[in-house]
C-alpha cells in the first residue's frame, strides 16, 4: 500500500468513525424526549437536562487524557478502544429500567465524544503539512453525525415502537448504534495501518506531553474553539425550544430549521480546512470571528415594540381654537396638519411611525408656541422567521469554518503532541456545549428575553476577535523589531520568525 493510498484510507475510515461517534453522542436529544412524551419513563426536568448533559461532560471531560494516549499509543489503537467502549455504553442505555441506569449508560456513551482527539492526532499524522488542514476539515465533517440522528432517530423510534404500541421498542436504538460502533471498531483494526505512533522509540514521554499545556497559546487555541464548537454544539439544542417560543412553529418544524443551522456547519468543515491552508488559519479565523460578531449582534436586538413620545405640534401665533379633528387643528385662520397614521403592525419586520394627538378643544384660547398635540412615535422591531434563520446559517456556517482553522493550528505548533493539545483544546470546547445551555437559561431568567443568549455570544465573539487581534498586533511589533535589530545586538533583540512572528502566544 502506497502511503497516499494509506493517508486516504486513514481519512476515510477516521471520518465514518467520527460520524458515527457523533450520531451516537447526540442521541439523548432525542431518546430522552421521545421517552419523556410518550410517558415512557417519568423523568422531571432536572433530570432530564441531566441525562442531556452527561454524555457532553464525559466526551468534554476525557478528550484530554484520551488525546495524550493518542499521542502515546497511536490512533489505531485508542481509536478502536473508543469504539469499543461507547458500544459497551449504548448497551448500558439499552438495558436501563431507571434514571441512574439512564445517566449510567449516557456517561459511558458520552466517551464517544472523545473521538475528535484521537482523529484529529491521527489524521493529522498521516497528511504533511500543506494538506493537513483540509484533511482535518474532511474529517471533522463528521460533526453532520449530530444532524444524521436529529433527523433519522424519530423515524427509527417510530418504527421501534410499531407507532407506540410497543413503548420498549426504544431499546433497540442504542443497540443498533452499539452494533454500528462494533463493526466500525472491527473494520478500523483491520483496514487502517499501523502509523508511525506505533513504531518503537517514538513515545513522547508523559512530562513532555504535560509541559506544553502551560503555553497561553494552547489556551488562546481553547478559547477560539469554545465558540466555534462549544457553541455550535449548545446552539444545536437551544435552537428547538427558541424557534418554538419566539416564532410559534410546531416542534417537528423547530427541529427542521434547527437542522439548517446544524448539517451545513459539520460539513463545510471541509470547507474550513482548504482555506486554512490556502490563505492560513489566522485570516481564516478573521473572518470567522467577523461573521460571528457580526451576527450575533443583529440576532441580539430583540423583537420589540417601542413607544416613546415624539413631535409635536405648536402654535406658531395665538388665537382661538375653531376646529379640531384627528387629522387637524384650526387657530383663527391658520390651519395646523397632524399625522394620523396608526401605529405599526407588531409583527412588522422593522416600522417607525409618529402619530399626533390634539390636547387642545375648540373654543379654547392659546398663546404663541403653546403645544396643541402631543406626539408618539411608535418602533417596531421584528424580523421575520426568514431573515432569522439567515442569520443563525450564516453563523453555523462560519463556526463550521473556524472549526477546522483552530485544529489547522495545532500540528503547526505543536506536532509532538497534537493529541494532548488537540484534547485539551477539545476540552474546553465540549465543556462550551455543557455549559452554553446552564447560562443561556439564566439569562432568559433574569432578563426574560430569548435574544439574551444570541448579547452573550456577541460579547464572546467580540472577546475572542480582540484577543487574537491584539496578540498578532504584538507579534508584528515584534518582528519589526527583530528586523530592525542591529547585527551586534543582544541575542534577545534579535527574534526568530516563525509561523504567527518572534514572540510566543
């Protein structure tokens, strides 16, 4: 086998496991609520926000720990490991009779989760550096699996069932998926190769893998995919319930629009990884962070109808009032037009209207610059459906991009120890999509607004866009420096040019 030939197996096989992995990370969203409305089981809301989190926790939690084994033990190896152990979970979720059999099963499942870190030190390993990120971009595609189960499980849950009249039909789902993780597990040990992990005398050791996650960098890194993935993965949900409460549409619709928002972004993933090779992952990122400030904030003015006192009306000389009717206001014989116009409709998309009100009767007296109508002006801010879902597609798709330009990153700086970068950084991203959902529900409990989760996303955009503007700007500072160094300077005014500049970040 050549070794293209055995790169592209690496890839294809890495995403189909990745797929999978993801369809069956997801599937708590939509087991627990078909068990929920059908009275299956009698789980409350707490316990069900529970059992919706556990498996993020888990897959967030230990992506860590399992990318340094990836770093240790090769991709094949802790590939198929994860495999193995995520069946042995769904079996858990299938054969579970209460909710700690329930939160169990999905703590195991949730180790599915993982399978970013072990892919993303695998594929890496096996592509050089100039093809690296759209090879990651074709792997991480394999975020579609979330939108594979929201749209295929309630059909199987249906069918399972035989349309409710066999409740404990559900229990084949998980075992389906469990099935679909073995067999992947079996084909991945036989087909993929042995990669250089395996090979004797190339173990990093455990303080080396450590050491590099003191860097800010691997941090910074962190950051950028909490918002890019931690917060594609909490969008995913939260947008079901806001399509539902905001807009009114029924829940198969909510959950349809949802899906707009969730397939685009895993797949054009790929999208990301070409055009962090071609143009690099820092402009790649500009732009994503752009789109999302951009977006965020529009999706953050709530639909509103404000009223505030508006122009009014003034005499320009005194006289007697002789006429006053809803449109005009007669003194002596000057005449004194006023608007009318009603209010806006509450559903207009955007509206500003003034309307005029006489306070002022016919008979009275009135002085020069005395005020015979009040004014109202009326803004009605609601954007329809449409140009929402625009909006949310627009941010999924640049969060699907940047996805793919934050692991673009990782084997250029840290090709050593990509599995205990790429899992700490995947830490910190999964735990955005367990934590995402916690602060988006006291912000509409204290606020009382749906788009106060849309204000937060905009102020983390912007925090993060400002970060990595100000540490390039640092770095350019620097390399202007090193380049206008004399050459007897002290060594340390001299900088090396590296990838982002002299200095690290």
């Amino acid at each position: 086998m050549t070794a293209r030939r055995g790169a592209l197996s690496v890839l294809a096989l890495d995403t189909f496991a990745f797929t999978a992995c993801f369809a069956l990370w997801m599937l708590n969203g939509v087991l627990v609520t078909h068990l929920v409305e059908t009275q299956t089981f009698t789980f409350d809301a707490i316990e069900v926000g529970w059992l919706l989190g556990a498996p993020v926790l888990t897959g967030s939690l230990l992506r860590l720990p399992v990318g340094m084994l990836t770093d240790r033990y090769g991709g094949r190896r802790v590939f198929s490991g994860v495999l193995l152990a995520s069946a042995l979970g769904a079996l858990l979720l299938a054969g579970a009779e209460t909710f700690a059999g329930f939160l169990v099963g999905s703590l195991a499942f949730g180790l599915a989760g993982t399978s970013f870190a072990v892919g993303v030190a695998h594929t890496s390993a096996w592509f050089p550096k100039h093809s690296q990120g759209t090879a990651l971009g074709i792997f991480g595609a394999g975020n579609a699996g979330s939108a594979l189960t929201t749209l295929a499980a309630p059909a199987l849950l249906r069918a399972f069932t035989d349309d409710g009249a066999n409740p404990d039909g559900w229990r084949l789902l998980p075992l389906v998926l469990a099935g679909l993780m073995l067999l992947t597990a079996a084909a991945f040990f036989v087909f993929v190769p042995a990669d250089r992990k395996e090979r004797p005398g190339t173990d990093p050791s455990l303080g080396e893998q450590i050491a590099v996650l003191r860097s800010i960098r691997v941090w910074r890194f962190g950051l950028y995919y909490f918002l890019v993935f931690g917060c594609f993965v909490a969008l995913a949900q939260w947008l079901v319930p806001y399509y539902v409460n905001v807009f009114g549409v029924s829940l198969a619709t909510a959950g349809l629009l949802t899906a707009i928002f969730s397939f685009p972004s895993g797949v054009i993933r790929a999208l990301g990884g070409w055009l962090s090779d071609r143009y690099g992952a820092r402009r790649t990122l500009y732009g994503v962070f752009g789109v999302c400030v951009a977006g965020c904030f529009f999706l953050a003015v709530p639909r509103m109808q404000l009223t505030t006192p508006g122009e009014g009306v003034s005499a320009r000389f005194g006289g007697v009032v002789t006429r006053v009717t809803h449109d005009e206001i007669v003194v002596g014989n000057f005449r004194y037009g006023l608007r009318s116009a009603p209010p806006p409709a509450s559903d207009a998309a955007l509206a500003l209207s003034t309307r005029q009100v006489p306070v002022v009767r016919v008979g009275d007296v009135v002085k020069q610059k005395q005020l015979l109508a009040s004014g109202t002006t009326t803004l009605v801010f609601a954007p329809g459906i449409g140009v929402f879902t625009f909006l949310v597609f627009a941010v999924g798709v640049a969060m699907g991009i940047g996805k793919a330009a934050v692991y673009k990153y990782i084997p250029d700086y840290f090709p050593g120890q990509v599995g205990a970068v790429g899992g700490l950084v995947g830490v910190v991203g999964g735990l955005g999509g367990f934590f995402c959902p916690i602060v988006f529900g006291y912000l509409l409990r204290w606020t009382g607004m749906w788009s106060s989760a849309w204000a937060f996303l905009f102020v983390l955009s912007l925090v993060t866009l400002a970060w990595m503007h100000s540490v390039v700007r640092s770095l350019e500072r620097a390399r202007l420096r090193s380049i206008e160094a004399p050459s007897d300077a002290p060594p340390e005014l001299a900088l090396p040019l590296g990838r982002e500049g002299a200095v690290s970040s």
